[in-house]
C-alpha cells in the first residue's frame, strides 16, 4: 500500500480526526470525518460558509490529529481549494449522509486537498513512521 493509501484507510478507520487552523495566532480544533483519496490526493471536505473555511483561505496551514487502534498519526501540510465538481461528487458518494446538507453545485460544498504534507505515525511502542505526500 502506498504512503497516502494508508494514511486515508487509518482516518476512515479512525472515522473522526480534529483539524486544527491558525485564526490569527489562536489555535482552531474541530472533530472532521471526511476524508478521501482521489487522483493520488487526500481530499477533507467542508463549507465555505464554516470559520474553519475562512480560516484556510487566510492561512491555508493546518495539521490533523486522529488516534486509532493505539496508533496516533498527525499530518501536517496546507489546504487547497479544489472547485472540481467529480471530486465534490466523489466525497458526497463516500459520505452519503452529508447529502442532507450539502450538493455538489451549491455554493458552500468545498473539498480541500493536502499539500506538501508530513504525516507521522506514533506508538508507544514502535518507532514512528513519516510519510511525505
Ligand atoms: C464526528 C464529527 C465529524 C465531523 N466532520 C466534519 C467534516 O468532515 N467537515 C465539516 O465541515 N464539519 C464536520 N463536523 C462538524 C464540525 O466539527 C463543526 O461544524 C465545527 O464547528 C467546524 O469548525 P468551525 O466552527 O471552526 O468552523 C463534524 C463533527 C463531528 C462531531
């Protein structure tokens, strides 16, 4: 399994991780579920309406946090907008509950890509594992 392949198979697994975002110099944090890979990208989706969207546009910086099966894993990297209506399709179909509040045309579905992320998986008992994507 490749790098990113893992990371986004841990954060279903995990179903929740907490995303943090600079506001200014204060710290955001925030439960998220969604997460996808599509074309070898590892997609999180929100509404553009959301502090945390607006936050990005500002400062597209943010690290996330999941602990799952005595593992945590962090990744760290920046936001990108990407207004690509199959990916929007995509997350809808992987998270068929977000249906209810959110289309792929409306004007607040937003999907966010990692770039230039570092994510770290750490125990407490083996050596963490860094993973570039
Ligand atoms: C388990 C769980 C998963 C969530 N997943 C998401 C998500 O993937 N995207 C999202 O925009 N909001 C999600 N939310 C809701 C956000 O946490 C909530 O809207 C939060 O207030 C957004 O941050 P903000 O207030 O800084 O904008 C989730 C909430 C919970 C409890």
């Amino acid at each position: 399994m490749e790098g990113i392949e893992k990371v986004c198979q841990f954060l279903s697994e995990a179903q929740v991780y907490y995303l943090a975002t600079a506001d200014g110099d204060q710290p955001r944090v925030r439960p998220f579920g969604t997460v996808l890979l599509y074309d070898g990208r590892l997609y999180i989706q929100t509404g553009k309406v959301k502090d945390v969207s607006r936050q990005i546009a500002a400062n597209p910086k943010a690290e996330l946090c999941a602990f799952h099966d005595g593992k945590w894993l962090r990744v760290a990297g920046e936001l990108v907008n990407d207004d690509d209506r199959a990916v929007k399709v995509a997350m809808l179909e992987k998270f068929p509950t977000l249906k209810a509040m959110y289309s792929p045309d409306d004007e607040n579905t937003q999907v966010l890509y990692l770039k230039d992320a570092t994510a770290t998986f750490s125990s407490f008992t083996e050596p963490s594992e860094v993973i570039k994507f």
